[in-house]
C-alpha cells in the first residue's frame, strides 16, 4: 500500500518481525483483523500477506498461507543466488502459520485461498504483480476495454511486454477504444507492432476499464484514481462480463473502418454523439469523459454545432437537435 515500506521491518514473509507474526498469526486464527491493528507491522501490506477486505474495507483479511508459498517460491526462483537458502525457511514458516487456521474458532475461511471469488489489490505493484500472473496462466484469449481518448505511447508501452508475451504464446486478443483513440499515433504503431495477434474496434463510448483472461479472471478499476483494482474470479461475474464486452463488440467498428457518415451536411459523427447525449440532459464534463475528449474540445464541438444547426443559446441547440434528428439513434432522413 502506498506509503508504507518495509525500511523498518528487513525481512522476507519467512522470517516476520514480532509485530508482523503477531498479527498475520491473529488474522489467520480469527479470519480477518481490523485495519488499524496492522499498522504496527506496514510489512504484512507490502508482502501481501494482508490485503482489504472487500466487504468492509474498514478490515484486513489474510493471503492465505498456500498462496503465500506460491509467491514466495515464483520470487525464490527468480533470486537464483539466494533462491536455495531461502525455500526451506518460507515453507517451513507457512506450514507453522497454515496449522494455526484449522482451529474451531476460525470466524470464517481466508481470503486468497482457492476459488477466491474477488479479491482486492491494493497499490499498482500487486495489481501489476496480479496481471503478470494472469498473462502467464493465459492461453487462449484477452479482451480488454479501454476508455479514455488518445492512447499515448508510454501508455501502451507500459503493458506491451504482457502483449508481446502473449503473442509468442499463440494468444489472441481483441480491444476495445473510443472512437476517439483512431486518432493517435501511439495506438497504430501497436496495431503495427502486434500485427494479426491484436483486432481492434471503436465505439462513440464505451465502459470503464475491463481485462478478462481466457474467460476465467477479470480485472478491474476499484477506485476512481485506479490505485486499486478487483480481481474476480467467480465464473457468473466473469461470464456477465464476457456477456457485456460481447455486445459492445458486436456494435463497435473495426478501427480499419471508416466512422459513419451523420447523414447531415456539415456535421461530423463525433458532433452527432455530442449531440445525443446534450439532449439526454449531460453536462460537458460529463460528454467529454464518456467520449474520451478534453472539456475544452467538447465545447469547441458544442460551439459549432450551434453554429451550424442555427442555434443562439444552448436552449435553442436542444430544439434543433431534435429537429434534426440528433436526438438518438441515425434514422432514415426525410426528403
């Protein structure tokens, strides 16, 4: 968790301060601690031995110790000069730890174990840490939603070595973008550079962020700053998911695709959706995050629709977007 470090605890999850094994030991017991108790050991939140809880995020559940050797001996191997001093003692510490949860008194069963249905990532690290697993296990396929306008190129650099991973391993994937994001140099190049791996399509707007592997994880935002994310693995929250990234799809244009035209001379097809959602009652902050576009783009776009619809006030633009048409769905025109 951001703002926390391990300066003051020096040590691995084999080998906890006393702090550390007093609480991972209680949360292990008991099935979950309350936040505030974990803040004399900083060290069980940056080694993912506790993560929040995602029915009260008041409360901290632990990882459990299974997963726990799982991590610590993918770390182990890849520390090769360290690696065979270090196995011993994390399995011998996660077995002490696994036998304190077979106790009758155990509140209820610790999160992380198997078939955890959603689990909370707290920080960028483990939510980069979760998607590298998630691209290792994958084999089959990755669909993703991208919101947002213009993809930059740090932006899709900073996940091009899963992309290029799964490529090697034969996996196909299929992205989703605003319309608005056709724009952008940084997301030819990766179409360029991922070649037939990668089908990309485009909508006026689309969901929030969404990654789904081989149809069993998905990963997604849990706060608004994206410093937290879920990852679900309950099969009728993935398959509801894959169901909505489906649909989407099926409506979205291969970004090879030429945009509709608006039926309306004058008028582009990204003033036509500007148009649809002012007659749903949206204010400009609000169009400009659902088509991906800056707050001052937006109103450049509103100011020449007025100009061109005729329109002296925004009460006036609403009128004549219904009179137009813009109001929803393109229709057939009138002669």
């Amino acid at each position: 968790m951001a703002g926390h470090g391990t300066d003051g605890h020096p040590h691995g999850a084999d080998r906890l301060c006393e702090a550390g094994d007093r609480v991972y030991s209680r949360a292990v017991r008991r099935g979950r601690v309350e936040r505030r108790e974990a803040e004399a050991a900083p060290c069980l939140l940056d080694l993912a031995l506790l993560h929040p809880d995602p029915d009260a995020m008041d409360w901290l559940v632990p990882t459990a110790p299974r997963e726990v050797v799982t991590r610590l001996l993918r770390e182990v191997y890849d520390e090769v000069s360290a690696g065979q001093r270090r196995v011993g003692s994390a399995v011998a510490a996660i077995e002490r730890y696994a036998a304190l949860g077979g106790g009758s008194g155990q509140r209820r069963p610790a999160a992380g174990a198997e078939g955890t249905a959603i689990r909370v990532l707290d920080g960028l690290a483990r939510i980069q840490a979760a998607m590298d697993e998630a691209t290792q296990a994958c084999t089959t396929e990755v669909l993703t939603v991208q919101p947002g306008g213009i993809r930059r190129e740090h932006e899709l650099s900073e996940g091009l070595h899963r992309a290029l991973a799964l490529r090697g391993r034969g996996v196909r994937m299929r992205d989703l973008y605003t319309h608005v994001a056709r724009h952008g140099q940084g997301l030819l190049h990766y179409m360029e550079l991922m070649g037939d791996a990668v089908e990309a399509r485009t909508l006026d707007e689309v969901i929030d962020r969404l990654i789904l592997f081989d149809r069993t994880v998905a990963f997604v935002p849990a706060n608004a700053e994206r410093t937290m994310a879920l990852e679900l693995r309950h099969p009728a929250l993935v398959e509801y998911l894959v169901t909505v990234f489906e649909r989407l799809w099926r409506l979205a244009l291969p970004i090879t695709a030429p945009l509709p035209d608006t039926g309306i001379e004058g008028i582009s097809h990204r003033e036509r959706s500007i148009a649809a959602l002012l007659a749903e009652g949206h204010q400009d902050a609000v169009i400009a995050e659902r088509l991906g576009i800056s707050v001052r783009t937006c109103r450049a776009h509103i100011a020449r629709l007025s100009e061109t619809l005729g329109a002296a006030s925004r009460t006036q633009l609403g009128v004549r977007i219904a009179q137009a048409g813009l109001d929803g769905p393109p229709r057939a025109r009138v002669p």
